[in-house]
C-alpha cells in the first residue's frame, strides 16, 4: 500500500513494478481473510461512509464497499501512486459497488472534519515520513465515535530459519534498512493514544509465511541478496545456497518465517 508511505517492505518506484507487488503481496487468499477477519471485528457497518488510505490495487477497498453497500454507504480509496489509483479503478468487481478511487496523502485529505464513520489504513505507516501526522489527520476526518482500523507489521520481530544464520542477519538488516519506521507495528497502539484518539483495543497477530515464493515476493529476497553480492558481503555462491536451503526447507513443509503484526481499533 502507499499512501504518503508505501507497503512495509519498501515498495518499488516503478509503476509496473509496484502493481505487480502489491498484487503478489496483498490479493493472495491468506491476506484477503486476514482482512476479513478484521472487518468482522470493527464496528464498520453497512451505510457507513469509509475511507480506504494507501488502498493500493483495491482489494480492501472493495470489500469495504461490498460490507457497507446496504443502506446506501460509500467507500473511497486513497492512495500516492496514480498508477495504483487507476488500476483499482478499473477492477471489474467495482462495477455496481458504491466505490470510487482518488489520488491523495493520507497526511491531507481533501475531506471535511468529521466527514466518516470509519478509516482503514493496512501496511502504510512503516514508509511513511510521518506516521503521527496521518493518525492525527485520521482523527480529523472521523466524526465523534468513528473507529479507525489500522494494521501494521514490525518488521524487526521477522523470524527467519536458515543454517547460515550469517547471511540471514544479513538479509534481515537489509530488509529493514530501506524502511523508515520498521518499528511501526509495536508503536501504533502509543502514536494512537498521543494523536487523541478516545479509545485504543490492540490485538496482536503472528503471519506465518505460506510458500517460500510468497515470503521471497514480501521481504524481496532475491533482490536483497543480490545486493549484498555487489557490496561484497557474501558472495553468490553462499548466497545461492542459501536460498536453496529455504527452498529445501519450504518442500519438505518445515520452513520457518513469521513476522508479528498489530491491528488497532481506535475510536475518536
């Protein structure tokens, strides 16, 4: 997702680059009933108003939209990248759905104060410049007793099994190098409570990594060890090696990576 920020694992600037991310990562049957899951736990109800922020290709956007559809509600999804806006536009499943998709900061929405009920924000805040400022800007748009359902991973709690733990301790720095609060997950729960909201319920969440080519696709593997080939940091020999011996590891069922994450419902 990006919207004044980007997806956890530092998206790529390329416009065809980062749709095809954002539908590797975000449109898979595991994360579409993740975000079911947390849909069933908020309080957004049908013929609500909703904002989607950093709602990247639009698939909780259109869930959204489908969930509050009865009774005449309405979702608009937010997001930086034009390209992502577009496409999501143009998914045959908004058709009839009262959705629309707008190109916007998350930190400046071109909304009135207290103009919803509801604001989903999923995998935005860990690019973003500042974090506060958007939660603060959520306060705003939400009228009194609004909710904001927001999820985010900490990066820094990704557990990664490979016998060569150097080169794992590697990766994972690089993983996190690139992101700007990778920290984000265990901190929202406090930038909540310091941006005013009335109510913080936090409930904590543990992402076991499927397949070994989802968890390549999120963390960006390949591309991550090939970098740390040009630095000279391992050579590609070891760093071929290890990741075959996550592909061995994910064959025979027993490869393990997890990475925590934090869904907060806050209510102004």
């Amino acid at each position: 997702m990006s919207a004044s920020g980007g997806d956890g694992a530092a998206t790529p600037p390329d416009a065809a680059q980062l749709l095809r991310y954002l539908q590797e990562v975000s449109e898979q049957p595991h994360m579409r009933a993740r975000s079911e899951e947390r849909l069933a736990a908020s309080a957004i109800a049908p013929g609500q108003r909703v904002a989607d922020l950093g709602c990247g290709v639009g698939g909780d956007t259109l869930m959204l939209a489908r969930h509050v559809a009865p009774g005449g509600g309405h979702v608009t999804g937010f997001d930086l990248s034009r390209a992502a806006v577009e496409f999501a536009a143009r998914r045959p499943e908004a058709a009839g759905l009262p959705v629309a998709f707008q190109q916007g900061d998350a930190a400046a929405l071109d909304l009135r104060a207290g103009d919803l009920d509801a604001v989903w924000m999923e995998r935005v805040l860990a690019n973003a410049d500042d974090p506060a400022a958007i939660l603060r800007e959520v306060l705003r748009v939400l009228r009194p007793g609004g909710q904001a359902v927001l999820h985010e991973f900490d990066w820094r709690t990704m557990a990664l099994d490979a016998p060569d733990r150097e080169v794992t301790e590697f990766l994972l720095a690089r993983l996190t190098s690139g992101m700007a609060n990778p920290a984000i997950g265990r901190a929202l729960p406090r930038l909540c409570r310091e941006a005013g909201f009335a109510e913080v319920r936090v409930v904590p969440g543990l992402l076991v990594m499927p397949s070994l080519g989802w968890a390549a696709a999120v963390g960006r593997w390949l591309e991550h060890l090939s970098n740390l080939a040009q630095r000279g940091m391992v050579d590609e020999d070891r760093a071929a090696l290890w990741y075959d011996s996550m592909r061995e590891a994910d064959e025979a069922g027993a490869m393990v990576c997890t990475l925590t994450s934090f869904t907060v419902y806050a209510t102004r």
